[in-house]
C-alpha cells in the first residue's frame, strides 16, 4: 500500500474525530453522572469497555463519577449463603443477615473489580460508598403495598447528600466509583439503596451536567410491548405522563431521570449498556442512542441552541 492510499484509509478516523469536537468543547470540564448496570456488568466485554469510554471521558476533561449496584451478583451470593432472594413492590427484601452480604459483595467485589479494570488505565479510580464521609444518608424505605407500609428491612430512601469527598476526588483528577449503600443518622444503620435512585440524587447534588443510567433495552419504548419504537427524546412534563404505564423494571430508572432533570441536571439519558462504547456513542455523536429526559423549556424551545446540537444546528443526542 503507498502512503498515499495509507493516508487516504485514515481519513474516516480524522472525521469522527471532527464530529466530536463541538461535544468535547460543549462538555469540557462538565460532571456526568454514570449509573453502571445491566449486562455491562456481567459481561467480560462489556466492562472492559465501560472502562475505556470513562477513562476516555476522563482524559477528553469531562469529570466522570460512576454509581453502581450489584442485583445479580448479590443474588448469587446469597444463593451461596442459603439466603433467599425475596422481592416486594420491586424491592429486595434486605435483613440484616442480607445486608451483610450487600455490603460485602457490592463495597468488596463488585466496586473492587470496577476500579481494578479503571486503573488499567492509570491511577485513576478511587472506589467508595454512601457511607464514606456521609456522602450518602437514608433512612428506612417502607413501600406502600395494597394499602399498607411494609416493612422489607434494611432498604433504604435517600434524606441527605454530601458531596465533599466527591468533589475532593474530582478535584483531583479521579474518578470516584460510589456502591449504592448509605448510613443513617437516626438510627445507625447500614442500608441498601437502589443505584439509579443514589445516581440521580448525586447527580442532582453535584449539579452534573449529565446523567447516564446504563440498562439492558434501546431505551423508553412508545408502547411496549405493542412497538419497539424508542423515544429519543422527552420532556419532563411528558415523562410524567408516562410514568404510570411503564413497566417495573424502567420506573426507578426513569423517576431518577426525572428527578435529576427537576433538580438543575441538563439532561438524563436512558441508554442500552449491551452496545459497546454506548456512553462515547451517547455523547460523542450526532445520533446518539436511547432515550433523553430534557427540561420543559428545552422542549418549547425545539430551534434553540439548548435543546439542539452543541452549535443549535443539530438534533443533540438522544
């Protein structure tokens, strides 16, 4: 091959570079909030490039900060251990037996293994919990089932955020790797709190440009099971009018959107973690994929700059 022909073959790379331009220079120095789940958890591939898309954000001068859970992986421990796996209104049932081992398995396998694969890229990654420096508080959760709180132990509603330490570690130039676990003041207790939910609520607490909840669809479907058709793009007020249709499995996910967009974050995207490299796709492309939650404004205002292509002259992704 002459170089002519080798220069040539390299142009496409030169392109995509080109079309990341005006996102890097949009989202340069901003925080995105990065909820890790799903099959990106559990498939070898998958994490390892989950790792590359955050330390490339990382080096790109965004300031990610990862917020993970661990369903699978707590429910095969407590498989081990003779614990059953017992769920109300969506929620594990959490004794204190079990969130010994929540405790273990997402502060001592799940997050350990996250900051091992970050920091094959260098001293990057510093993993803690909701209870560090009472980063996260919570008292208990008691859902509402045919009338009734119930008591499903120790599961836990979100009171209060601190953000020192995160803010420290960013500060720094690390990426902050947080287990969904948070203490509370009132009684003492370690509890176990859904990852979207603590994900949105940092977000909204750290004023993150971004949030991004990996999951294991395209997106929000416009009437599933009826059609695959994914909504790129929503406002809150139409989110909202959805919220009650939504299967079980998007609710906490999609309230977290919502919370974090009413709370001051840009937007919230929903985005299918089996795709690999989704977030740089997310973020780094026209297209985008998934589905992004926007405030009412952004939506009155469909010409405006804000609600468009980091220049106003593109659809942002979605």
């Amino acid at each position: 091959m002459t170089g002519t022909a080798r220069k040539h073959t390299a142009l496409p790379k030169a392109q995509i570079l080109i079309e990341a331009l005006p996102w890097l220079t949009r989202h340069h120095g901003k925080t995105v909030v990065i909820k890790f789940g799903g099959n990106a958890m559990v498939d070898e591939d998958l994490k390892a490039a989950f790792a590359q898309d955050v330390v490339f954000l990382r080096h790109a001068g965004l300031k990610p900060v990862v917020v993970h859970g661990g369903g699978p992986q707590i429910s095969a421990q407590l498989d081990k251990q003779g614990l059953v796996s017992e769920f109300k209104a969506g929620l594990r049932v959490t004794t204190p037996e079990a969130m010994d081992v929540v405790r273990m398995v997402l502060a001592g396998q799940v997050q350990r293994e996250l900051v091992g694969l970050l920091n094959q890229h260098g001293p990057l990654a510093v993993g803690m919990t909701g209870e560090d420096a009472r980063t996260i508080s919570a008292v208990q959760h008691r859902p509402e089932i045919d009338g009734e709180l119930v008591d499903i132990g120790r599961v836990g509603e979100i009171t209060a955020i601190d953000t020192g330490a995160i803010e420290a570690l960013l500060e720094d130039g690390r990426i902050p790797v947080i287990s969904s676990i948070a203490r509370s003041e009132d009684d003492g207790h370690v509890y176990n709190v859904n990852a979207d939910t603590a994900a949105a609520a940092l977000a909204a607490a750290l004023g993150a440009e971004t949030l991004m909840v990996l999951t294991d669809v395209e997106g929000l479907y416009a009437d599933w099971p009826h059609s695959d058709e994914v909504i790129s793009r929503l406002t809150v007020s139409q989110l909202e009018k959805l919220l009650p249709e939504l299967s079980s499995g998007m609710v906490p996910k999609m309230e977290g959107c919502l919370h974090a967009v009413r709370n001051g974050v840009h937007t919230a995207r929903v985005i299918d973690g089996r795709v690999q490299h989704s977030i740089l796709l997310e973020i780094f492309t026209d297209e985008g994929i998934g589905t992004m939650v926007v405030p009412d404004e952004q939506g009155r205002d469909e010409q405006g700059a804000d609600g468009q292509g980091p220049d106003g002259q593109g659809g942002d992704s979605a």
